[in-house]
C-alpha cells in the first residue's frame, strides 16, 4: 500500500513538471493575470537591431539595466489606420533597419506628464522675435552650445551675470517655478536646470490646461506617433513614417526636447530659399517651436507665361518621407495623417516630443 502511494505521488509530480514545461513561466503569469486589461508592453532591448534577441547576459551594465527595466505601458486606440507597419513595428528603408520606439516614447511622456503633476507648464513666447529680439551673446548670434538668438529668449543660470546666458527657443516647454514682474524662474521640462527669463518671453497666460495628448517624432527612424490619454491609460491614436529637418544653407534639423504644440493654420506658406517670394504652402500645420510646423505634402504653385499662380490642389503622397531628413525644420506627414493630427489637436493640451 505505501509502494502504491509512493508511486502515485511520483505520478502526480510527473504531470506537474509537464504542465510547467508545457506551459512556461510567460504564459503562467498570463493565466494567473489574465482579468487584467490588456496592454502593449515593450522594452529597451526590443528595440536595437542587434540587442533584439539578446540575453541580459550579454549586454553592458547599462543595457542589462534598460533591458530588465519594467516598461510604461501603453495601448492602441488607432483613430488613423493608413500606412500601418505591423507588429514587431520595424521596417526597412534604403536597406537600414527602422523601429517605431513605442516605449521610449511612452518614457519621455511620462517625464512631462511627472512635471506637469508639480508645476504649471507653459512655454518660450518670441515667435518672429514680437516680444523683442535676445541680446546679442557675447556679441554674437549664437550662444556656447550653439543655439540661435532669432525667435529665442535669454536664459540666465544667475541674474547676478547678465553676460553669460542661454537662448531658448520659442515654443520651448518649461515649468513655472517662481514669477514676477521682471523674471520668471523656470525649470527645463526633461531637465534638472533652472533659468531666469525676462518675464514677457514665458507665456503664463497659456500654460498648459492639462497634458491630454502628446506627438512625439523621432529624428533617428523618420517616423512618428501620436498618444492620447484616456482614464488613467496611455494610447496610441496614430503612428506613421515622417521627415525631419536636415543640415543646410537653408535647413536647419528639427530640434530636439520638448514643445507646446502652441497654433494650427489650414495652410503654412513658405517662400523660395534665398527670397521673399511665396513658393507654395504646406497643408494642415500644427506649429510647436519658431516657424517649424506639423503637416502634411508640400504643394508649389505653378505660374502662367503672364504671371498668374495657379495652385495644383493638395497632394497626400511623397515617395521622401520616412527616408533620411530632408526638410527646412518642420516635419512632413502624409497629408492624411497631418490632418488627422489637425483635426485631433487640442489647444491646451497637447506638446510635442522629439526625440
């Protein structure tokens, strides 16, 4: 009798150790969880080409720290669904290997989101240099880590040395940390510096409503997304290839950091390089930062033998983007997906993201 329970014993443990072979530790925590709602969950290591199939093992510190790192989550509430690369969200182009980094994304909204939990967040106002243009740095156009003095605002880590200042460009995100009349103190949103600006370049009359939805483009891949918040959870509404500013006599790359998402035009028009004279116009605009904008495929206009423009309509298509930077500062969309991103906008409580 006690060999017949042994043996029974032995039996039952068998079936254990199968049904965990079988089943796996991934798909067991998938069935002790499954009433939770469900989520699109990445991580860091998903998204390198050559980390994609490592082991923490042999990855750096670093990297095994990134890799072990418990993602944000986020979810798909796609309210535009053209142009969709499917999962894993990778793609080639020109024979590079491109990644849509949901998840780093996800992060760098969650840094904004953390600040606007502690300060009101508003942004540099010196659009085409209306509240007056920056004093010269040191006699020059740009500052010591390069930043231009048009459409921007002095920045100073101590009022006692007015001499030795930073430019923030217009549309930059910043927290309210103490104003007054003269000086705002400011926080870099993604940052740990602190400024004083002169107070007429901080628009504390905009400051954010709420942080509702975020565009976030990523100048590495050429690609972009759009998130919306709703209830407690992150979605992501849209997703989409996009091309961004490029080095040149007359293009500039778009700059990264954070941004107010501050108008919307049905049209942004551009004149020919070198001139003052209007070239075309660009359609469904979002602007976040100086005169770079959101929007969609270009259109020149086309001129009569006896000077008269003609305008050939909207074009959605361009075979340039999603490839390598090719534009002035702004970054082009398919023209759908500029006007969802038109539509979608809210005033108040949306900011821009590049990465």
């Amino acid at each position: 009798m006690r060999h017949l329970h042994l043996l029974l014993i032995a039996l039952s443990l068998s079936v254990v150790f199968v049904f965990i072979l079988i089943v796996g530790p991934d798909t067991e925590s998938a069935l002790l969880h499954k009433d939770k709602e469900p989520a699109v969950k990445t991580n860091a290591a998903s998204q390198g080409d050559a980390k994609e199939n490592a082991s923490p093992e042999a990855l750096g510190t670093e990297e095994q720290s990134a890799y072990e790192k418990e993602p944000l989550q986020y979810g798909f509430d796609l309210k535009y669904t053209k142009y969709l690369v499917g999962k894993p969200y990778t793609y080639m182009v020109n024979g590079q290997k491109r990644y849509f980094q949901f998840n780093v994304m996800r992060e760098k909204i969650d840094t904004a989101e953390k600040a606007a939990g502690k300060y009101r967040l508003t942004y540099i106002d010196n659009y085409k240099n209306r509240n007056g243009m920056a004093p010269k740095y040191k006699g020059g156009e740009e500052d010591s880590l390069g930043n231009s003095r048009g459409a921007s605002a002095p920045a100073y880590a101590s009022i006692d040395q007015l001499d030795e200042f930073v430019y923030l460009a217009d549309g930059t995100l910043v927290e309210i940390l103490e104003e007054d009349q003269e000086y705002t103190l400011i926080g870099l949103v993604g940052t740990e510096q602190e400024y004083s600006v002169p107070s007429r370049y901080v628009a504390s009359k905009d400051a954010l409503k709420g942080l509702k939805k975020a565009i976030v483009v990523d100048r590495t891949n050429q690609n972009i997304a759009t998130f919306e918040k709703e209830k407690d959870n992150w979605n992501i509404t849209s997703y989409s290839m996009a091309t961004t500013g490029k080095v040149g006599d007359y293009h500039q790359p778009t700059p990264l950091g954070y941004y107010y998402a501050i108008e919307k035009k049905p049209k942004f028009f551009y004149v020919k390089d070198g001139t003052d004279k209007i070239e075309g116009y660009a359609p469904y605009a979002v602007r976040f930062t100086a005169g770079a904008y959101i929007h969609g495929v270009a259109t020149s206009y086309k001129y009569t033998e006896s000077g008269t423009k003609i305008d050939p309509g909207i074009h959605e298509f361009s075979n340039s983007i999603g490839t390598v930077p090719l534009s002035h500062k702004c970054v082009r969309n398919y023209t759908s997906h500029a006007k969802f991103i038109y539509d979608w906008y809210e005033h108040g409580k949306t900011i821009v993201i590049v990465i």
